[in-house]
C-alpha cells in the first residue's frame, strides 16, 4: 500500500519523506513494488517535481538500495566523468584512460543507449570480447592493478536505480531534472569518487535542451555531490550537432582509438583536453589548466595513453590489438557515400534525427530485449557553417544491407540542411559551473 500512498500525494503536490523513499526504493530493488507502479509515481515526479530535500533523499535511497565500491584504501585519488548524453559523444572511452595514464584512478561506470543518444557499454562492447558486466569485486582489483575499470551498473550497484533508469526511458519522463540528478549521482557516488566533472549537454540534442534547464541540473548534481563530501564540476558543453564525425558504436571506438593517438576530430579533442584537465585538477595531479593540459598532450604523444586502452581492453576480455588495427572491429556490409543535393551553406546537422537513424539501422534500442548491430551507423564530415557544392561529400553510411543505405540516406536528407546561409552553431563548451558559481567559460 505504500506505493499507491506515495503516488497519490505526489499526483497532488505533496511531499514524500526521507524514510519512506529509502522504504520505497527498498521494497522496488526486492521486486515487492511493481514497474507500473513506479512508471506512474516516475509521471507524477515528472509533472510535480521534487523540492531539495526529495531530491537528496531519493539519491541516498537509490545509494544505499545496493553496494559501493571501497577504493579507499587507493592512495590515488579517485575521478570519473559523465556526459547527460549525446550523438556521437565518445569522450569517456577517450577521457579514461588517457587520465588514469596520469596516475589519477577512474572508476567509470557507464550506461547504455537511452532515447536518441548512444551508450558507451555499446560502444566498448563492439571491441571483441570485451566484458562490461565486472563485479565490484573484480571491477576493484583492476582498479588498484590498472587505475581504471570501465563497467556497467551492476546488481550490486544503486538496484533501484538500475530498473528505475530503463523505466524512464519506456515512460518519457527522462527530462525529469530531480529522476535525472538522483540516477546520475546515486551511480557515481556508489563509486567512492574524491571528485566529479559533468558534461552537461544543451541544444537541439540534449535531453534538456534550454540552457537555463541545463544549470538547473548541473547546480542540482553539484549540491548532491557537496552532501557527500565529493566536488564536482560541470561543463555546459554544445550538442545541436554529433560530436566529432563517428556516430555509431564501432565507428565510435575507431575514432576513439585515433584520439587517443591525437588524431581526433578538433571538436572531440578539445572537448576531451578540457574535461581532462578539469579532472587531473580535481584528482590535485596538476596544478593549473596548462599543466594539465600538457600533460595530457605527452600522454598522448608518447603513445602512454593508447597503451594504458589496451591494457584496459586486455584486462576486461578483449582484443587489444584493436587499438593498433581499428579493422579488427565489426564492420558492415554496406558502406556508401551520401552526397550534397546543392549547393550551399550546411545549416544544420540534427543530432536527434542521427541518433534515430541509428536505432533505425539496427544500432540501437526500442526496447531492452534488441539485439544491437555495433557495426552500423555514419560518419558525418559535414559541419554547420560548412559552404558545399552539389555533389560534394557530406557522410558516409555504414548498414548492413541495401535497404539500410537507403533509409540511412533518407535520415541524412532530414538531418542534414542545406541553405543558402546558417546562423553559427552553439559555442562547443558555454560555461563553467562550480559551487561557487556559474562562470562563462574562456578558451
């Protein structure tokens, strides 16, 4: 009866307490509360919303619903990232283990693809062999061997959070900032962090895509993160177009592995270089943006940072010669170049239309049970603000059949725009955001 109780008062506006969220989030990690149930509390949150004190009390009632890693007796210091999501968002296979290269440990707990935007389990999954489903037990040992361990969320880690997640999905409620602030932070506080950088995204292919919303969120997660004695910081970072070219799994990790080897997109490699160093500076492993910065660079360079993805790769089952040969990973049977229809100025490449497209072609999910195709996706070498020609290349498509090519080319005439001139794209990273404040962000 707790349930329905918890749902009618918040249908009506009323206030849930501490004690009966950690009652709740128990009884839903023990299957004893149904997913309709919560499918409808999850709705009436989304209209309702929940004030400060909720917002704590359902993080620490999806915290303590399961276990968390105890890396504290790690004389390293202990930094993750995560991105609100995004098309073509690769940055995490990049960021992790160029940073733990630098002797600061990421304990990365990941998801899978949620609405339009994809997973990074997907995407490491796509490197043969490679497990993401470790117990905390072996997730823990990689970490003191290797300094990182990239994981799924595990039936140990926040379980109430783990169903609650694909709910939300099935039911449209993601944008809910206090369900979205409560699963991202109930995960990364299980991890045992010493700090926090977020990549929230805005624009046309964020979840929230108002950048008023988007500091909502950050300032909500940072909060969170200062309860429990973790700092965090966040990066308002722009996503009204795919980041770098990659979009897909393989094609994601491929471009990942030349990143890691300083060969990125500009847009991956900036973005990257700057929420590392927002990381070594958290973990004290430099002392100011530049050192960080050129730290990160020689780790790169020497070849330090691909090596420690291989040995990452290797420790959790997989190939690691794939960071030296990209083409041992999947690759699909149909690869063809889509054309500019005319001549112009690209007004607009629409994440959320190639996002779909890819779930359309097989590489990602409508519902938890599809298989994916980690082979299939685009690379869009097309930018807003590039002047084409009629006939000049704008993507390539990878499918796995002829008729894959053809809905990937009618995604591409809908997400691609062609004008005669484009209003310039959002700035690639907009602001700062710490407890002290909101801060516009200065290259």
């Amino acid at each position: 009866m707790l349930a329905r109780a918890l749902i009618e008062r918040k249908r009506d506006g009323g206030k849930i307490t501490p004690a009966e969220w950690r009652r709740l989030m128990q009884q839903y990690a023990a299957d004893d509360v149904p997913d309709y149930q919560m499918a409808a509390l999850a709705m009436a949150i989304f209209f309702q919303g929940l004030d400060r004190e909720e917002i704590g009390a359902l993080t620490d009632a999806m915290l303590t619903s399961g276990a968390s890693l105890d890396l504290t007796h790690l004389a390293l210091p202990r930094v993750d990232k995560h991105s609100t999501g995004g098309v073509g968002d690769k940055v995490s296979l990049v960021l992790a283990p160029l940073v733990a290269s630098l002797g600061v440990a990421v304990p990365m707990m990941s998801g899978r693809g949620l609405g339009h935007t994809g997973g990074t389990l997907d995407k490491l999954e796509s490197i043969p062999g490679f497990r993401t489903n470790l117990s905390l037990a072996d997730a823990t040992a990689q970490i003191e061997r290797l300094g990182c361990a990239l994981i799924g969320q595990t039936n140990e880690i926040a379980p109430a959070d783990r169903r609650l997640y694909a709910l939300r999905d099935a039911t449209a409620t993601v944008e809910s900032i206090p369900l979205i602030s409560a699963s991202i932070m109930s995960k990364k506080l299980a991890e045992g962090l010493t700090g926090l950088v977020l990549d929230v995204k805005r624009g046309s292919g964020a979840f929230l895509p108002e950048l008023e919303r988007g500091l909502t969120l950050a300032q909500t997660m940072i909060t969170l993160g200062a309860d429990y004695g973790c700092p965090v910081v966040a990066l308002m970072t722009a996503m009204d177009r795919p980041l770098g070219r990659a979009c897909g799994n393989a094609i994601e990790v491929e471009e990942s592995i030349m990143a890691l080897r300083g060969e990125g997109p500009p847009d991956l490699m900036k973005l990257t270089y700057a929420l590392g160093a927002e990381m070594l500076l958290l973990g004290g492993a430099a002392a100011d943006r530049d050192e960080a910065r050129r730290r990160m660079e020689v780790a790169i360079s020497s070849g330090k940072a691909a090596r420690k993805f291989q040995e990452i790769i290797e420790a959790q089952g997989g190939d690691p010669r794939v960071v030296d040969d990209p083409g041992l990973l999947p690759q699909a049977a149909e690869c063809e170049v889509y054309l500019a229809p005319r001549d112009g100025v690209v007004a607009q490449v629409e994440p959320r239309a190639i996002g779909r497209g890819i779930t359309q072609l097989g590489g990602g999910r409508t519902k938890v049970t599809d298989v994916v195709d980690p082979a299939v996706g685009f690379v869009i070498t097309a930018r807003p603000g590039d002047v084409v020609r009629a006939g000049e290349p704008l993507a390539t498509v990878f499918a796995a059949n002829r008729q894959g090519v053809t809905d990937a080319f009618a995604v591409l005439a809908a997400a691609i725009r062609i004008d005669d001139d484009a209003e310039p794209p959002l700035p690639l990273i907009s602001h700062r955001v710490t407890e002290a404040g909101v801060a516009i962000w200065e290259d």
